[in-house]
C-alpha cells in the first residue's frame, strides 16, 4: 500500500495558505492591505474591510478609480496609552498562541503527527486569550480573508487565507 501525500500549502499569501503569527498586529488587515497595495483587489466588495473598494469598469477607471489607490481606514484609531499596551499585550499573546497552534498543526500536516495544540497555564490565560481572539476578530475580518478572491479577464483567483486551528 502505497501513501500519498497531499501538496504542501504554499507559502503566505499565496493561496490557500495560513497567515504567520507576525502577520497580525494592531493596524489589522486594513494596515498590511495599505502596505500590500495589489491585494486589495481581492477584497472588492467585502464591507466589512472597505466600504470604499469597488470593481473596476470602464467608467470607474475613466474616472481614475484604482482599488489599489484607495487608502483604507484602520479599524483601530485614537487609542490612549494604557489602550496602546493593552492591545499590545493582547496582541502579544494571541500571536503566541497562534504560532503554537500553527506549528502543531504543520507538523500534523507535513509528518501525519497528532497535533497538541497550546494549554494555558491559568483560568487568567485563558480569559486574556478570549479577549485577545476578540481584539483580532475586530481588525481581521477572517471572513473576508478566507472568501476574498480577485476576478480578471481570464481567471478567478481565491485568496483563501486559512486558520485550520482553532483559535
């Protein structure tokens, strides 16, 4: 008997495949859309990441409308300096999480090794974690990450940013 194994996903952003854990900071995916400008095309008509990015015509781009152009507004602004180091903390911890429970679920994927995913150490952990996966849920819209995808002439291009793990 013979055993196959399935592609290696590919490596971030490509699709489909899985953010790293230092993809996610407080400027959200609006931030690393504003520094990745060709991706933004991908995100066409998702409102929950901009109200403002259209599918280009021949009218929009007589007019000179380019998704890529479009500055997207961060979902996180004015924060206080106790604010500021509370994010990070919480940011913090997610992403140490996050990388834990990336790292388990990779070598179940390349090796077939049950994963263990990350256990807190305290109730405390574990209610910081909770309040940072909403933190994280508020600047990542997962839903767009994984649905997002970029029409052209000829093909339909899906994202499909994963988070296999839970998180």
């Amino acid at each position: 008997m013979s055993v196959t194994k399935t592609p290696a996903l590919e490596k971030f952003p490509n699709s489909p495949s899985i953010p790293p854990a230092s993809f996610y900071d407080v400027k959200g995916l609006a931030g690393w859309l504003n520094s990745h400008p060709a991706y933004k095309r991908n995100f066409v008509g998702f409102t929950e990441v901009s109200q403002y990015l259209f599918v280009t015509t021949s009218t929009t781009s007589s007019f000179g409308y380019n998704p890529e152009t479009v500055p997207l507004a961060p979902f996180i602004t004015n924060l206080s300096c106790q604010q500021a180091l509370q994010y990070d903390a919480q940011l913090n911890l997610f992403k140490k999480v996050y990388a834990y429970n990336s790292n388990a679920y990779m070598n179940y994927y390349n090796n077939n090794v049950a994963p263990i995913y990350y256990r807190f150490q305290s109730y405390q952990e574990y209610t910081q974690y909770k309040a940072s996966v909403q933190l994280v849920n508020k600047i990542y819209p997962f839903n767009a990450m994984a649905n997002a995808y970029n029409v052209d002439e000829y093909t339909t291009f899906y994202v499909q940013w994963i988070v296999p793990f839970p998180l």
